[in-house]
C-alpha cells in the first residue's frame, strides 16, 4: 500500500503551492515531453491514475477524448509523480495491461532512480562550489525517506531496470523513455531548473499493449 502523504496538511500546504498545482499543465517543466508522447485522444477512454488537480483530465476532454476516468489515493487531491510512491508496483502494471484494448498505451512520469537512490537526497557541493548528487545505495531498492513539506515522506527507490522489466513482465512493449531535463528556453524564464541539469530528477516512459 502507498503512503497517502497528499492528505497530511502540512504536505498538501507546501504541494498547493508548486507551479504544477497553481498552473496546471504548464506549471510542469516536463510536460511538453511527457505530451510529445501522447497519442491522439480524440474519441480514445483515457483513465489518469494519480492525476493531481485533474489538469490532465481537462486537456483530454478539450482533446476530444470519449470517455475520462481519474483515480487517487487521495481524498484531497486527484497527484502526478505518484508511482514512486507505491510499494509494489507489478500488480498495477498488469491490472492496467489486462484493463487495456490491444494497442492502448500505458504513460507515465515518475522520479528518476538516480533521484531516488541516495538515503539523503541532497546535493554535495565541493570546496570550488562544485555540485554532485550522490548515487550510492542505487543497486539497494526500497523504502527512501524525505523531509519534502513534512517529516517522513516515504517514496520508493527501484533501479531504472526494475520499472522496465516490471513492464515487460506485464506483458508491455517499450515504446519511449526520456531521462528528462530542461531546454535552455526554460531554464532561462526559470533559473532554479538549472541544477536539473546535472541529474536527471525524473524519468517519462511510454508503453503499448501489443495488437
């Protein structure tokens, strides 16, 4: 069972106020990507797991998409970025690959491993200033805590080969990863994307059932 982190207040107090909540879709710096890898939604049943304030939701009705379904966790929130948080994540991949028509995609975002690896999830900054993100603990998965809005965050920490062959095992054809990071366009209207740079914080990662 995932950690329902979104209903403590203190987290969905500091949650409600990042760019992704306020903004909707164009407050994620990684959606243009993660929408590179949609496929046309006009007339296809789309279900958001995980869907945040159901930003998601709304660009697929005003996409033309026949039927929406959004589902979380959550009482207060319909949350992007939510599979890292889930303690097992096979059984989901083959419950959304049985629920699927021959050729429906399965696409998520999620944080990258190299992100999730380290107990302490902080970057080193050396005596020239410079910074390094620790990758230690990497081949050892499970359980990571973060103080991230409020104490005791638990996320899950899974080698990236782990989420592909959780995938394969399913029964699902690879059909795109991107180790994402911003472009110098938005790194120059948000300079705090910059560190983003130098470590992928996040990986996005499209699947199809065959036909």
């Amino acid at each position: 069972m995932s950690q329902n982190i979104y209903d403590n207040p203190t987290f969905f107090a500091g949650y409600a106020t990042l760019p992704r909540s306020v903004e909707g879709l164009d407050g994620a710096p990684e959606w243009p990507a993660l929408r590179a890898m949609l496929p046309d939604l006009n007339d296809l049943r789309v279900v958001d797991l995980g869907c945040g304030y159901g930003w998601f939701c709304r660009y697929a009705q005003q996409h033309g998409a026949r039927e929406i379904l959004g589902i979380d966790v959550s009482e207060k929130m319909l949350a992007s970025l939510a599979l890292h948080y889930m303690s097992h994540i096979e059984p989901l991949f083959t419950t959304v690959f049985d629920a699927l028509k021959p050729g429906g995609m399965l696409i998520f975002s999620c944080e990258h491993p190299i992100y999730t690896a380290p107990l302490q999830q902080q970057w080193i900054v050396d005596d020239q200033q410079q910074r390094s993100w620790p990758i230690n603990h990497y081949q050892q998965e499970g359980d990571r805590i973060s103080n991230w809005f409020a104490d005791g965050v638990k996320k899950q920490h899974r080698k990236l080969a782990s989420w592909i062959n959780a995938l394969i095992g399913a029964g699902f054809e690879i059909v795109h990863l991107d180790e994402w990071g911003p472009d110098d366009e938005q790194v120059k209207q948000n300079p705090g994307l910059e560190e983003e740079r130098d470590r992928p914080m996040m990986f996005l990662l499209s699947a199809r059932k065959p036909i």
